[in-house]
C-alpha cells in the first residue's frame, strides 16, 4: 500500500540521517505485502510502487529489492480444494473463464448470511448503508456526535469554534458526524496505544457513556468499549467480569485540503463496523465473513 513517492522520501531521508549513499543508508530492509491487493487509494497510477516511473533519480523498488514469494497458503488449511479456487481467482486475469469446478464451489457460498457477522463490501456507500440499518434495527437511544471543529481567524490569527463541523472531501480521517448508541459494533480509526492493542482496525462494541457535567451534560466526553480481543486494553482499561472496558477519548487532527484555511478538528477515532470495506480489511483473521462483490471497481479488490 505504500506509494513510490513515499518510497524514495525514506530512502533518501535514510541518506541524509546515516550520511551514506548506499540504498536506504546502508539499512536492510524487507519489505513484506501482496502485490494482488488493490493498489494505495486514489494514487495516480504511476505512483504505484511496481510501476516504472522516470520522475525520481532512483528506483527504489525496482533497482534496490529482490522478490521472495511464499507460496505456502496458511489461512485455509482445512479445505485444500476452497483454497486452491481461492487462489486461482487471486492470480486469475478479467477474459480468463473460470472452470466450472470453481464455479460450482463458488455458487456454494452464495446463501444468506447471519446479520451479525462481519459483511464486507467494495463501497463506503455500501457499508454505511449497512451499518445504518444494523444500527436502527439493534439499537436504542441513538445519539449524535458532531465533531467539534476549530478555524483560524483570518484577522487575528487565533482558533474559533465553527458553527458547523467541517465536512471533507476525502473519506478516511475523523467523522465530521457520528450516529452512536450502546451495544452498537464500532472500530478504531486510528492507533491509540499499539503496545495495548488499540490500533486502527480493533473492533468492539460499545458499553456506555461518559457525559459532561453542568452546562455541558449533553456532551459526549467518553466512549467506553469492550474490543473482541481479551488482550487489547490490558494496560489502560479497566478489568471487569466482561473484559477490558477501555475509555476512549477525543482526538484533534488537522485537517488540510485545498482553499482552506487551518481547521483542527475534535472527535472520537471510531466508526461503526458490522460492515466496512474491502480495503479496511486486508489481512484481517476472522471465523465467520459475508461478502458482497457486486460493485468492485479495481483489480485485486475481490
């Protein structure tokens, strides 16, 4: 997922810090993903890592590294024949037809599948669309949670409170709105404490609330979660006979895109996940997954 952009800013910031010329400063590097995974969102397509570019001096990837493919498949050990038809779509190109053993083993899968297992879709749309419905029909006493946003005064040059959050064009960051309720399935968005477990990606559901007192009663000032994993929160969350309940707060980011002015934004680093998209969960372990495929619009992506 890493962009050749980035790339040579690494190698060459390696050079600056080790004062050597050789590839990356003289360090070792392995680098270690899946070249069949869909390439870095919304990157023009000669900044994709394996592709030749002539705009930097150097190659990294293609004049510096030395490909180690793995071959042996570790996620579906107990189905030698689901894995094979598996990988045979991984490497399969759009005009090869499939064989009709595939096709037969893949109509299988198609069945209706249990509400509360992990449903993946190509699209944020998709998702969002599901987790609105997961969470209307599941869930009571709905609340909001508008992000606090806060803009620099052209005049003075100091930080007001907008009226109205700051909506982005891009769909990655924080949530300029959140739609919450207890027990509804949520995810982290962001790394808070990798050593503990909270990283982007970590799901859970939430427990309950922490309100604000006084004039600010109405104001969410913490979610608290209990994440599937036992071993996440271990360090800063509260043992209880259900698992680790973990506070989680408020974070600022700046937001930056193009005609605006500076915008520090305030909200909490979750989104809501009984769905979410196939980009979010590469690399993901999970025993139970429904999967919609009807709207992929990139190779790799199914």
């Amino acid at each position: 997922m890493v962009y050749k952009r980035l790339f040579y800013y690494i190698h060459e910031r390696l050079v600056q810090i080790k004062k050597s010329k050789e590839p990356f400063g003289g360090i070792s590097v392995i680098a270690v993903g899946d070249f069949y995974q869909p390439p870095p969102v919304k990157q023009r397509k000669l900044e994709i890592l394996y592709k030749e570019n002539d705009e930097y001096p150097v190659d990294c990837w293609l004049d510096f590294f030395k490909i180690v493919e793995l071959e042996e498949i570790m996620r579906q050990r107990d189905d030698a024949a689901f894995a094979t038809v598996l990988n045979s779509l991984r490497i399969r190109m759009i005009e090869e037809p499939l064989s009709e053993e595939a096709k037969t083993m893949l109509k299988e899968c198609i069945r209706d599948g249990q509400d509360e297992v992990q449903h993946v879709y190509p699209t944020n749309d998709e998702a969002n669309e599901y987790n609105l419905k997961m969470l209307q029909t599941n869930c009571e006493e709905l609340i909001e949670i508008t992000a606090e946003d806060y803009q620099e005064d052209k005049t003075t040059g100091k930080l007001t409170l907008r009226a109205k959050p700051f909506i982005r064009t891009r769909t990655d960051g924080l949530s300029a709105s959140l739609l919450f309720s207890v027990n509804a399935r949520v995810m982290l968005t962001i790394n808070i404490n990798v050593e503990d477990g909270l990283v982007n990606g970590a799901m859970g559901h939430i427990s309950a609330f922490d309100f604000g007192q006084a004039q600010e009663r109405n104001r969410v000032e913490g979610i608290r979660i209990f994440f599937d994993s036992e071993d996440i929160g271990r360090l800063q969350g509260k043992k209880t006979p259900l698992g680790n309940e973990v506070l989680i707060q408020m974070i600022q980011e700046d937001i930056k895109e193009k005609n605006t002015t500076n915008v520090v934004q305030h909200q909490f680093p979750l989104k809501l996940a009984w769905a979410c998209t196939a980009h979010k969960v590469q690399s993901m372990t999970t025993n139970s997954v429904v999967v919609n495929l009807d709207r992929t619009f990139v190779p790799g992506q199914a």
